[in-house]
C-alpha cells in the first residue's frame, strides 16, 4: 500500500474539534471507491490467516472500516461504541484522549472464550481509543488478533499504549 498515494486522500482540518487540534479527514479517502477498497482489502488480507472469528469497530469511523473488513474475513462485527448506546448489558472502559476523557462500553456478551478479534479504528492518536478497546475485548476473555488503524499520529505517542503482544497496523504516518 502506497502510503504517499494515502494521504493524497487524507485532509487537515485546523482547530477541529478544539482550537489547537488538526483533525486527519479521511472522508475523501472514503469517497474514492478505488482507495477505500484498496484499505479495506490491504487490512482484510493482512489478517487473513489470524483465525479472526469477530472485528469490533470503534465508533463512529472504526465501524465505517469495521463491518467490511468483518466480511471479507468471514467473520462477525462487533461494535464498541460510546456511552448508552447499546441496549443490552455492557463492559465499559474510561480512556484518555488527546483533548480529554471519554468512555467506551462492549456488550458483555459480544465475544468470549476461544473467540479472536481484530480491533479497527480510522485513527492511532494518543491510543487511548485503541488500549480501552483492546482491554474491552480482552476482559470479556477473548484473544486479539491485532489492532488494525488508516492513520497513525507517531508524534502523539499512541503505540506505546498498546499492550504488549498486540500487532498495530497502520497505513499512514504523521
């Protein structure tokens, strides 16, 4: 994957969605047919020998990358989503953003034993996001597969929140 082709299709959006913030639009990636299959099928193929049986998505945008992978692998989605917004019994998770705190909640029973998720984000920024949803699925007893992320932001430090012995893959650096 050509990462320099990528970020022909990732715009900056300054002091969004504080002042100070530079958000990585990645909605004219998405508009591209050609490049958005290109990521789903780069990330699919990738973990295509993992034996993932679930892909949990964050919301929002980790659901738009998510569900297609899921279906390319054969294997069911799973949402993480923010607060109140799943009906049934959940996990939940505090985290650390870059601009804040937010929370994170899975149904409990989403995934469990003997089950192997990939997580998919749009986004690696402080890694938050990522560890609170890594550590989700695994309190639910299930293994992870990897975390699977379009952009990194390297000079934000998030990889070094991801537990030891979980692949990340990301497809663009900043």
């Amino acid at each position: 994957m050509d990462e320099e082709a990528l970020k022909q299709h990732i715009r900056d959006i300054p002091d969004f969605p504080e002042p100070g913030i530079v958000f990585k639009d990645i909605t004219p990636l998405l508009a591209n047919a050609d490049v958005f299959r290109a990521v789903v099928l780069h990330l699919s193929d990738h973990y295509a020998e993992a034996g993932v049986t679930h892909v949990a998505g964050v919301e929002a945008r980790g659901f738009i990358f998510a569900a297609p992978i899921a279906t390319h692998l054969g294997a069911g989605f799973v949402p993480i989503r923010k607060p109140g917004k799943l009906p049934h019994q959940v996990e939940s998770q505090e985290y650390e953003l870059e601009y804040g705190t937010d929370l994170l909640e899975i149904h409990r029973d989403a995934v469990g034993n003997g089950d192997v998720v990939l997580v998919v984000d749009d986004v690696i920024a402080t890694g938050g996001t990522a560890a609170a949803s890594i550590n989700l699925v695994q309190r639910l007893g299930a293994g992870v597969a990897g975390m699977a992320a379009v952009v990194e932001l390297d000079f934000l430090g998030g990889r070094s929140k991801i537990p030891e012995g979980v692949e990340l893959l990301t497809l663009v650096h900043y």
